[in-house]
C-alpha cells in the first residue's frame, strides 16, 4: 500500500472506530491496562427474589460476550493504527504482499491478503462476513 491518501483516510477511520469501542467498552466494564473487565455490580448481598439473581447473572454473561467481542475488535484496531506508524500497514501477515485496497476498504484492520484471509488469527467472524464480498 504506497497511496498515502489512501492510508490516510483508512487511518481517520480506524481512529474513529477505536474511539468508538473505547467509549463502548468503558460504559461496560472498568479498564485497566488496555484490559476490559466486567463492571461488578454494586449488590447489597442479599437478593429476596432467587429470579433477580438469576436475572443479574444473564444481564453480566450476556455484557461479557459483547464486551470480548468489542475488545478483539478493539486491539485489531489498536494494531492496525501501531502498523500504520510502523509503516508496517497494509502487508499481509502471511505471504508478505500488499494486502489489496478493496480489502482494507471492506475491513481497515485487516492483516492479511484477500488468499490469506481464512488464516487471520482473528476469531471475530470477520474473515467470514468479508468472503461474500466480491
Ligand atoms: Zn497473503
């Protein structure tokens, strides 16, 4: 990837979307070190009804899948911002070629070429929703 415009506008729009996750992220859970944990729930210990309980456990597995979602997202993007700085952007992780514009288009953290992409360590299903792009 040598179009500096290009990568310019792939970045405003990384940054946007780190912005974005961070600001989801906080509202879920306390961080701290660029790690997410779960927000503990204030509780007075004593629940009369055993269904509000059962009620609170869901509300918090349910906080913590999206939150894992978020912040695998969260750190593809975090990387990607690093490799542009690196100037490491935009080359597959895999075979080393540059990785093609309508794929960072599709997804600006991407780390691997359109080939490679079912090998992108991500488990996010990202890989996934980009293969039924042309
Ligand atoms: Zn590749």
């Amino acid at each position: 990837m040598k179009d500096e415009n290009k990568i310019k506008e792939l970045q405003a729009r990384l940054t946007v979307e780190q912005k974005e996750l961070k600001q989801t992220l906080e509202k879920l859970g306390d961080e701290e070190n660029d790690d997410w944990y779960i927000k503990i729930r204030e509780d007075d210990g004593f629940h009369a009804d055993l269904n509000e309980e059962a009620d609170d456990i869901e509300d918090a597995e349910r906080d913590l899948a999206v939150m894992s979602t978020l912040e695998i997202r969260y750190r593809q993007v975090v990387n990607a911002l690093e490799r542009i700085d690196s100037g490491e952007y935009g080359i597959c992780e895999v075979c080393g070629a540059e990785i093609e514009e309508e794929r960072l288009d599709a997804n600006p953290a991407a780390k691997t070429c359109i080939a490679h992409m079912a090998h992108e360590d991500d488990v996010d299903g990202y890989a996934n929703i980009e293969s039924d792009e042309e």
